[in-house]
C-alpha cells in the first residue's frame, strides 16, 4: 500500500489514501449510496467536532479527506476560519460523494441518485448557497440529515465497504524515464537558389466608358425625371397627398357599394318569366246592326185626343 504521511496528521496516519483516490477506483461510477452516506457522515461528524474546539478543516475536498486500511475516516485540522465557508466546502464533498458528478450542478443530489431524500436535498443545498447568510452556521445539520436517511432506509453505518475501496487502490510504482538518445548533428543540405521570377507589366486599365458592354450599353434605362409645375409644387406635400388619396379611396369605395337602379326593360328577380309576345291581328271595326222592332211592340194613334189602340201585330 502507498505510505507516507501529511503534515496535518500524526505518523500513526501512514498507510491512508486520500478519499479521492478512493472515488477514482470507481471509473466514473459513483459510490454505492450505503458507502457514500458512511463517508459523509464521518467527514461531518469531525468537521463539527474541530468546529466546538474552535478549530477548522481548512480548505476541504477530496484530496484532503485521509481514508486509513480499517476504514476510518481523518480530516486534518488547521487554524481557525469561517465556518460557513468550510460548510460550504462539506456541501461541495457530500454533493459528490452523493451524486457522483465532480461539478456542482442546479440539480439536487436525488436527481442523479434517487436513494437521497427530500430532506437531505435540502440541506445539501443550502450548504451551496452563494450567499453565505444563507448557508448553515454548524456541520451537524448534516449529521442529522445523513443519519435521518439512514433510519428511513434501515440501514446501519459499516466501514467495511470503504475497507474494500481502500485496499483497491492500487500502489504507486517509480516510473522509469528512459535517458534520451544522444543526438546526431543532421547534414542539412544547401538549400538552391530561388528561381528568377519574371515580372510581368501590367496592362493599362480602360477608361470606364470603354468597360461598358455592348449588352448594358443597349439595355441601360435612361434616368427620366418629371418636372412638376411650379403652381402645383405647394399642393404636392406629403400631408395633402395623403388625404386626397383616402378621399379618391374613400369616393372609390362608395361609387362601388351604391346600389344600381334596374332599368325599365329589366326584368325584377322576383317576377315570373314573360313568355314570348305573339304578334296580335288588329280586330275589325264592329258594323252597327238595325235593331228590328219587337213582335210586342204597340202603335198608337192620336184620335180625338184620345189615344187608342190601333193594332197590334
């Protein structure tokens, strides 16, 4: 196993690997959720203790977390500092060991690892917190956090899974350099002359008229203006121009919406159809017939001043 020992821990820490070789042993993987909530219960726990002795855990991460072969977990102690920066700190590990991403995200822990309640969630959230009033003042919210998930899924902290990690590291070996060949003075050939470039004159430009194409020449639209008279420059504004057009529009639209009268030949929708005129023979002048007296008819003769019945036929 690697030994050595660091300035923050006393000589009986020689055979520890820091927790982040630990992680690095997983290739990418996260650490099971039982190992990782051990890890981050342990690293609290002495982070809160150096916290109520008036010490701190300085500038706290991976590489500085010590995991020894019996599965404890060492944090070095320093001078101390702001509490809420070294919170923040925790916060930053345990968002690592939980999710297994190195990089602090806006995602929760529970969004790469669904084992993480709601309730540790947010505490490891607000140890992120950029506004540092906003961060938790002691470690032991997160004791309390890790040991809540530890009641909810019936579980019991065991340091033998990082016992296993710890001896799977796997030891430094010296690296061998190999001594670099002795270089050979390389004959470098002279380099030939450069070949004599001819330079060519340039030929003189044509005038602009000249360029002109025979094909642009014939189609080129002239550039005609209209003059406008001086007596009907007041009137032509932009103001004026404007309203005569929604006046010529206006008396447009009312000519074509006025409805036209139906002339006399015309014939009314609503009227039944006019069969074709037949020529009509003018009738005979009717003849006077004399009307002949009635058979009953009685002749009288004046007689003596007495009229009396002459006969009757």
């Amino acid at each position: 196993m690697r030994t050595g020992t660091s300035p923050l821990f006393p000589a009986s820490t020689e055979g520890a690997v820091t927790l982040n070789a630990v992680i690095e042993t997983r290739e990418g993987d996260r650490l099971p959720l039982e190992l990782a909530l051990f890890v981050s219960m342990e690293v609290s726990k002495q982070v809160a203790r150096l916290h109520a002795l008036g010490k701190g855990a300085g500038s706290l991460s991976a590489k500085t977390v010590w995991c020894l072969r019996d599965g404890r977990v060492v944090v070095g102690e320093c001078e101390a500092g702001s509490q809420r920066d070294e919170v923040h700190a925790l916060g930053r590990l345990v968002y690592r060991l939980l999710s297994g991403s190195e990089s602090v995200s806006e995602w929760p822990p529970s969004y790469f690892n669904p084992g993480v309640d709601a309730e540790l969630d947010a505490v490891v959230m607000s140890t992120l917190s950029s506004d540092p009033s906003k961060r938790p003042y002691s470690a032991h919210v997160l004791v309390e956090a890790v040991s809540g998930v530890f009641e909810e899924l019936d579980l019991e902290p065991s340091p033998e899974g990082l016992q296993r990690l710890v001896l799977a590291v796997p030891d430094e070996e010296p690296v061998t350099v190999a001594e670099p060949a002795p270089v050979q003075a390389a004959v470098v050939a002279p380099a030939p002359a450069p070949a004599k470039v001819p330079v060519l004159k340039p030929h003189p430009r044509p005038a602009p008229e000249a360029m002109e194409s025979q094909f642009s020449a014939e189609y080129r639209v002239p550039d005609r203006r209209i003059e406008i008279p001086a007596w009907l420059a007041p009137l032509m504004t932009p103001t004026r121009l404007a309203v005569a057009g929604v006046g010529v529009l206006v008396l447009l639209l009312t000519v074509l919406a006025w409805p036209s009268k139906p002339s006399r030949g015309a014939q009314r929708p609503d009227a039944e159809p006019v069969a074709a005129k037949e020529t009509v023979r003018a009738a005979p002048a009717p003849q006077l017939v004399p009307m002949a007296k009635p058979a009953s008819a009685v002749s009288f003769k004046k007689a003596d001043k007495k009229k009396a019945i002459v006969a009757r036929r």
